[in-house]
C-alpha cells in the first residue's frame, strides 16, 4: 500500500514525504460544505497547501472548531486564507450568505458541495420512513443544488471567466447497494444527473461542474462498524481488486485535480475512485 500520507494516513507529515505546496490552486478562493468531515477535511488541507483560501463550512460548530485547527496544524506554510462558518446546506439563506462572505475575497473560483448523510434509518423500499427520505434529499440533493446555484451567482458577479464546481456523488450511483440505503442512493444519482446538466448548461460561461463519485471508505465510522469481524470485513474487501478501502485523503488528490487548472477540459464527468471496484466481476475466493 502506498505512503497515502493523510490526517487518517500514516503519519501526517506531508512535507517530509513531498506533499510540499506547489500552488497548484495559488490565488484560488474555494468553499468547502462538510469540511470538518473525512473527506472535506482532507481536501481543507490540501487545497491550503496548493495555495487556495479555503471557507470551511459545516453544520457542526464543535467539529468545525477542532477540523480548523488540524487544518492549520498540517498547513503550516499555507499562503492563503482560512475561515470557518456554521452552515446547514439545506438551507438556501445559509448557503447564499456563506458564498456572499466570499465577496470580500473576491468571490468564489471553486465550490466542492461535499456535505452529504447517509441516514441509520434508511433502509429499503418499505422500510425507509418518508421523514429520512426527505430530510436525506434535502441535504444531499438541495444543498447540492444551492451550492451549484450560488457558486454561479458568485462567479457571475466578479467577472469570471473561469470556475469549477465539484458535487460529490457516490458509486451507489453507478451500481446498486446490496445493504440497502436507498433515500441516499437515490440522492447521489440525482446529483450526478444534475452535475451533469449544470456542466452543459454553464460550459460556455467556462464553469465546470464534475461529480465525484467514490467508492466505501476508510473513515473511523466504517472501521468501528467492522470492528475486528473479520469475516465482515473480508465480505466488503473482496469487492476492491486492490483488496483494501480507499482513504479519504485519495479522494481530496482527485478532488484537487478537478478543482485546480489542470483540468481545465474535464467537464461533466462521473469522477469514479473507487480503487476499479466498479470494474470489478467479483468471484468468491
Ligand atoms: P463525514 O460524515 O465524515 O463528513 C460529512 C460532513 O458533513 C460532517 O462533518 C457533517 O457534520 C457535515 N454535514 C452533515 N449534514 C450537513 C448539512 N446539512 N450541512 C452542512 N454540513 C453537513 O463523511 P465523508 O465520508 O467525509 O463524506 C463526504 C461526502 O462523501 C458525503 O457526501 C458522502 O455521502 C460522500 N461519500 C462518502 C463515502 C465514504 O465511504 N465515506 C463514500 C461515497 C460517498
């Protein structure tokens, strides 16, 4: 396995292992929803690193308040700014005022509409209460669509010509979850079709929207579940051809790529890490 090097990885000394910043996103103002999560997080650090000014939002303070401080501990060189704020992606009047707040930095270049839930009672077409139905399409579907709407209105208003966009979508969007979840399956296919649209509609105006599609991973939530079942957890690795659950901080690498200038064509794409587990005719061993 490679030294993946994250705040869950090994060590987190990215500089002694050449995470040093190369600005790839220098100059770059971006928001992040969900920051104080595994995946925002990761991002939080990296984009720091490359040289971005990163708003941190999410709906909880407490964990906003230690992410920032890890954000700041592992980006001790970082060139940019750094600000948190409280902000329930469900709610349009706290999406539009955190993107506002950017204004005095010159307003938004990237936007990653990371936040998401995946509910303990979502179940299966029976089972699943319409309250986390709703509550589930609201953060992850309409806190998408907020974040999109804004992020363009951002853009529009200081004159750029370029932007990028990022909506995080998930591999149960491509294939079925056999545990079924199915409000949060059915959320992240609604937000790979509507990154989709938005990167045709807005391509012209040189916004691009991508979906991030990836696969289970090696967050702390996951491995108290497995446990140290061993049994459960080979039923789930043996789905990766690598044989192990992606990191969160190879989600922030790809997630970096498609914030940054690098790829300034890949647009409306269905961006899948998830280790070729998609790709994957799985056979008992
Ligand atoms: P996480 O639970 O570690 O982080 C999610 C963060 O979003 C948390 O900090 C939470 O407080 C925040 N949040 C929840 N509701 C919010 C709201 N209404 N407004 C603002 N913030 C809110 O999860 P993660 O693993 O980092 O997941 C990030 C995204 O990746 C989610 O959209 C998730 O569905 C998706 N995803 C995760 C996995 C995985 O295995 N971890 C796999 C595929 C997709």
């Amino acid at each position: 396995m490679p030294d993946l090097n994250g705040t869950n990885g090994t060590n987190g000394h990215y500089e002694a292992n050449g995470f040093a910043s190369r600005g790839r996103l220098a100059g770059k103002n971006a928001i992040i929803t969900g920051a104080a999560g595994g995946i925002g997080l990761e991002t939080t650090i990296l984009f720091l690193r490359e040289g971005a000014s990163v708003m941190m939002c999410d709906i909880s303070e407490p964990a906003l308040a230690k992410a920032v401080i890890k954000a700041k501990d592992l980006s001790p060189h970082m060139t940019g700014k750094i600000a948190t704020a409280k902000c329930d992606v469900a709610k349009e009047s706290d999406v539009q005022a955190v993107v506002e707040q950017l204004d005095a930095w010159g307003g938004v270049d990237v936007m990653f509409n990371n936040a998401g839930i995946m509910h303990g009672d979502d179940a299966d077409a029976i089972d699943t209460p319409e309250k986390i139905w709703d509550l589930t399409q609201a953060i992850n579907v309409k806190g998408v669509w907020y974040g999109s709407k804004h992020a363009i209105l951002s853009l529009r208003r200081h004159h750029k010509t370029v932007g990028s966009i990022i909506n995080t979508a998930s591999v149960v969007a491509l294939v079925g979850s056999a545990t079924p979840q199915l409000a949060y399956t059915a959320s992240k296919g609604a937000v790979m079709a509507m990154t989709r649209e938005l990167a045709i509609v807005h391509a012209r105006e040189g916004y691009r929207f991508n979906a991030l599609c990836p696969a289970p991973l090696n967050t702390a939530l996951l491995q108290d579940w497995l446990g140290d079942d061993a049994e459960k957890r080979h039923r789930r690795e043996i789905h990766f051809p690598t044989g192990r659950f992606g990191e969160a901080i190879e989600l922030a690498q790809a997630v970096l790529f498609l914030a940054s200038d690098e790829s300034s064509f890949v647009n409306g794409t269905d961006f899948v890490v998830d280790g070729g587990m998609t790709r994957a005719y799985v056979t008992p061993e």
